[in-house]
C-alpha cells in the first residue's frame, strides 16, 4: 500500500488510529476532517501557509552536511536537517502555523495545545500572537519546573500557561486535561495537538503539515548527492518530527527509515519512553496505537530525561509501520542521549535538544559501523537552548 | 427481556422516572462498593453503575478523577470488579451496568470480558471512548450475548449522529446534558429540552441525563423531560468527603439517594 492512501477514510492505518472519543468531540472531528479536505484544495490557504512558512519560520531549513561530526565517527556522511533554525527554535511551528490557519478558517478565536518539553507550546503560543488569537497551554508541573525558560517565552508571548497537577504531572497529563478542555470549549475553541497523535483527523493533519521537513529533504540530498540517503533518523517521542521526515521516504523502499525512543534510565529498569520498541497495542487520547500500560490496562508512566520524549503512548502511524517492519525503531538511554549532546556541542558547535539528542546518539553508534560512501540524514528537531539548566544542574553546575 | 428493560417497563407502567446511581468501584475499597450497593439499591435507585477506575479518565472532572485514583491506588482491577458483581448477584436483581474507558477493556479482551461480565451479571456498559464509529465489533459481540451497549449523546450531536445512536443504543440512551466532563453544576443548560425532544423523536428508547446533575431539584427538572436522571459525582463526593467514617458516609448517601429518590416518585 502506498503511503498516501493512509489513514484510509475512517481514519485507521491498519488497526491503528481511529476516533476514540466521547460523543461531545465527534462532530467537531468531522467538521475539522471536512475544513481540512477544503483546505487542502483551496490554492489561497496553500499560498498563506507557503507565504508563512518562507517569511516567518524561515524555510526552507538547510541540510547541513556535518563533516566535523562526521570526521570524529569515521564512518558513514552525516547530514543534519536543521529544523533547530526555523523561528522558535524547533519543527513544530510547522504544525502550529498551519493550525492556526485552519483555526481563522473555522472562525474560532481561541487555540489550546498542550507540551512537554514546551516547545509545541512555544510554538502555539507564537502561532497564536500572530494571528491574534486567545491561547492556554496546558502544561504539567514536573515539566514547568524542568523548563522554566520555555514558560516564560510563552507568557511573553501572551499565551497562559495551565499547569497541571493530575497524575505524572507530564505530557500525557497535559494531553488529557487539554482534551478535559476541548470537551468543555469545543464550539469556540480549537486544539491544536502537537503531534502525531490524538483522534483522526489529528494524525494525518500533523503529518501533513510535517512532511516538509522530508519533502525539503529529499530536494536537497539530490542537489548536493545527486540521490537519496541510505538512511534517515528522527527521535520519537510522539513522532511528528520523525513522521515530517519519513513520510516523504516511506514509498521509497530502499531508504532504511530508524525513530529513536528514549530508552530512559535502561529498557531493564521499566523507567523509559520506548512504547514502540517495548509496549502493546491500546487506546488513550483517542486512538489506538502502541502505549505503555500494566497488566490491568492502566497507563503506566513514561520516563526520560528530555520532557519531549516523555510520552507513554506514540503516534498511530508509526505502530503501522513498526508493525510492516517499513521503519525500524531503536532506543537511546538519558546517559547516552547527553553523550550526543555534548558531542554535537563540541564537533559542530550546534547545541542539540535532548529530544533530538537521541537521534544523534544513535548515529554516533551507527555510523562508524557504515562504510565512508553510505549517507545518514538525521532530524535535528529543536535546539537544546532550552535543556541547558537542566543539564548544568545534572552536571552539578550552578549557573 | 433484561433486567435494564423490565425496569424500565414497570417504571413507564407506574409513570415513574428512572434514577441511575454511579459510584467508582473500588472507591475506596471493593468492600465499600459492595456496602454503597445495597445503600443504594435499599434507598430506592432503580439501576446502579459502577465506574470501572482509569488512569486517564478524559470524560472525567476532578471529583471522579480522583476517586478513580482512590480505587486504583487500592489494586482495583476490571477482573476484580466483574468479581464483585458476581458476590452482588447473590443477593440482588438490581441492574448493574459497568462504565468504563476501551483501555481496560481491550487489554482484558473484549469477548472474554463480555463472557465474564455476562456470566457475573452485568446487564450494560457504557464505554465513553468508544463512540459507534469505532464499536462494531465489542457491540455485536455484545448483542449477540444480551448484553446491552449503551450509546452516548451530547448537546453537540448532529441530526445524523442522534439518529444513528437512537438506533445503535441498547438499554436507554445516555443524554450528556452538558457539552464538558462529569461534575456537579448548579443549574441545568439551556437548550436542554430541544434536544431531548430531538432524542424522542428518533427513538422509543429510554433517554437517562447525566452529567452535572447535582440534587433534587435539578433530578425534577431534568426527568420531567426524559425518562430518568444518572448521578455520580454529587454521590462520589460525599463518599470523598466521610471517607474516615463509614457509618456517617452510608448514611449520607442513604439521604441523598433518598431524597432524589422521592423527588422522582412524586
């Protein structure tokens, strides 16, 4: 099956996906599934979100062949797809910025998001200022305390910012309290969901306004190489920058396609991120997909060192392929990820988040293992400006 | 015919209106749900649901959210709970319908969790998450057991989705009166009554409103447009609030059930 005949029109890749809601939100779905097939088509929204995307986030973003970091592995060519340098620092205003278009086109005035490590919020929040609209995100305790900065970018950016104190305090809790919102304020708001996740049409939608990481890609791997990469990696937390790179790849059988899961303090200790490589099917914000749960069914909780990857669950579309065995998926540890850190620090001098960290640890695993003509291209999905607290406090350092 | 069925007949028969009590099982222990039970049944409410606890209960306000959390904290399970109604059939013919999100229930095993539930004695369930779109296969499995799936509707539900629902809900029809999760509210929405009379008109079934009824007043209110009224959080909160006293919470929910009890008989 090609890649573009999914989800196919109820919204499922294979068993995955779906609409898994309370009656309230089903009509709004529908309604948002028909503005956005108009949308689509209508040559004025494409030009806005085209216009916006050039002028205001800055792309295309460069494809930055990483020869330092690829001298120090010794192996395969490295290149790195720089969503670091769009406005706001990460891929996610991709999404944001054409959510918030959609939002003028239903004429709703209020967007809401949630976010873990804050950058999906950020990138709302801006979204939000831009084109004047009422913004919350809903963000969890345990994360406004890891990420201080981000809370405040988006209160300078007029957004409020709800914490949320149920459950872990984290992403997922901040997911469901912004669909407890949703269900309350449906017919004046919309939710902007920040990846790859939630109810159909929310996977494909994302995805959509993702893919131009890999469309770009591919564009510019055949300027400078004349021909595709033998490989791509992206982290995945919920997978929307991962899926905004693969997508583009998926019918393209002879690109190996890798997403790494944050394997934590160690996969052994049960303390990770990795649904993918390490849970079972089932359902919580409203699909169905790979999730973290126990014996009862009860969601049990993610660990990692980065608030991104965070996540019990993952986007449908990744299950279906992990199940086709079309993109494989490994899994890069907390210690691990801050090794990739500090190397793409000191070879390249580009400070990395701790989301993408992982995908840049897996490379430096990989490549040496690859002969000198293969080519790696790997999403570098935020910059790390954002986790330097963080990492200062783990190092012992007081800034 | 069911148990849900029969009641609702003998209650249209007399002209009554039906009055559904939730509690979470398990809140905070099985033990106490059993007790709650018969409190309940005792006090005159015609069905009794019981919430199945869930880590992420997204239709949920804060009140049973939390007594969701009591329950798990105390190694609640949906095998524990269909245990439970199996020791309550002993000795009661009240029909007992489980609410519950898809998670548990699709990590049990939805056929083996309709046999077990079956054979327990459960009559319905209601599975917020799981709207007709995605049901298919849980409902036939369930109708062809006889046991009752029953639908939810909503104040934002088009002319389409409520004729679908009329059609596809068994038992009675779940009205969500409030476009927002589950938790008291002090008075009832506006537009209430043009909704419900749309129900009507696509369905002879049964149609129970719930969500953020919180007392007598609003269950008169409520019923004199339907055929009954559910109510959990104002209940849930009080088994919350005399949790260090159970004798004092038995006899809370005793007066509450009671006095909406009254309220719809009269």
């Amino acid at each position: 099956m090609k890649a573009a005949e999914l989800p196919n029109a109820k919204g499922h890749f294979g068993m995955y996906g779906g609409k898994y809601v309370i009656e309230t939100l089903m009509p709004a779905l529908k309604e948002l599934e028909a503005l956005y097939k108009e949308a689509q088509t209508d040559p004025q929204f494409q030009k806005d979100l085209k216009y916006y995307l050039k002028q205001y986030v800055g792309r295309p973003s460069s494809l930055y062949f990483a020869e330092n970091l690829t001298k120090e592995l010794g192996g395969a060519k490295v290149y790195l797809k720089r969503e670091d340098l769009n406005h706001t620092g990460a891929h996610k205003i991709n999404n944001t910025i054409g959510s918030a278009l959609l939002t003028l086109r239903m004429g709703k005035k209020r967007v809401i998001a949630e976010t873990g490590a804050g950058q999906h919020g950020v990138a709302t929040a801006t979204a939000a200022a831009l084109f004047g609209l009422e913004c919350d995100v809903f963000m969890g305790e345990e994360d406004i305390k890891r990420q201080a900065l981000n809370v405040f970018r988006m209160q300078l950016l007029g957004a409020k910012v709800i914490p949320v104190s149920s459950g872990t305090r984290t992403l997922k809790d901040a997911t469901s309290e912004a669909i407890r919102n949703w269900i309350t304020t449906v017919e004046t708001t919309h939710y902007i969901i920040g990846s790859v996740v939630g109810p159909h049409p929310y996977p494909m939608i994302v995805r959509d306004f993702q893919k131009i990481i890999g469309e770009e890609t591919i564009e510019q791997i055949q300027e400078t190489e004349q021909r595709l990469p033998d490989l791509c990696v992206a982290c995945v937390g919920g997978g929307s920058n991962s899926m905004g790179l693969f997508y583009p790849f998926i019918d393209h059988k002879d690109v190996g396609l890798i997403g790494v899961e944050a394997a934590g303090l160690g996969i052994e200790t049960g303390k990770h991120g990795a649904s993918l490589s390490h849970g079972n099917n089932g359902v919580l914000h409203g699909m169905m997909s790979y999730l973290l749960y126990d014996d009862d069914g009860q969601v049990q909780e993610a660990h990692s060192i980065s608030a991104g990857l965070d996540y019990p669950g993952v986007g449908c579309e990744h299950s279906y392929y992990k199940d086709t065995g079309r993109i494989q998926y490994e899994t890069i540890t907390d210690d691990e990820a801050l090794e990739g850190f500090q190397l793409l620090s000191k070879t390249e001098g580009i400070i990395p988040a701790l989301e993408s960290s992982h995908a840049i640890a897996h490379v430096a695993k990989l490549a040496p293992k690859l002969s000198k003509d293969k080519i790696i291209v790997v999403c570098l999905s935020g910059r790390g400006d954002k986790d330097v607290t963080q990492i200062a406090e783990r190092m012992g350092i007081q800034l | 015919m069911s148990r849900i069925e029969e009641r609702f007949n003998t209650l249209r028969s007399n002209n009554q209106k039906a009055l559904v009590a939730f509690i979470t099982a398990g809140d905070p222990d099985l033990e106490s749900t059993r007790q709650l039970f018969s409190v309940i049944e005792k006090n005159g409410a015609d069905i009794v649901e019981l919430g199945v606890p869930f880590s992420d209960p997204l239709a949920d306000g804060p009140v049973i959210q939390k007594s969701s959390q009591r329950s798990l904290k105390n190694g609640t399970t949906l095998k524990k709970i269909v245990n439970l109604v199996s020791e309550i059939r002993k000795d009661s013919e009240l029909p007992i319908v489980l609410m519950s999100s898809f998670n548990p229930i699709h990590v049990y095993g939805f056929r083996q969790f309709v046999d077990d539930a079956v054979s327990a004695g459960v009559d319905g369930i209601i599975v917020p998450d799981l709207p007709p779109e995605e049901s298919k296969e849980l409902e036939d499995y369930a109708n062809s057991k006889g046991l009752d799936m029953i639908f939810l509707l909503a104040p934002t539900s088009t002319p389409d989705r409520v004729e679908m629902v009329a059609q596809r809900s068994r038992g009675f029809i779940y009205y969500v009166s409030l476009t927002g999760t589950t938790g008291v509210r002090s008075q009832l929405p506006p537009g209430i009554e043009t909704k419900l009379l749309e129900i009507r008109k696509a369905s002879e079934r049964p149609v129970l409103v719930g969500f953020g009824i919180s007392g007598p007043e609003q269950a008169r209110q409520a019923s004199g447009i339907s055929d009954g009224v559910i109510i959990g959080s104002a209940i849930v909160k009080l088994i919350e609030e005399h949790s260090g006293n159970p004798e004092i919470r038995d006899q809370k929910v005793a007066e509450f059930i009671s006095s909406i009890h009254q309220t719809l008989k009269s």
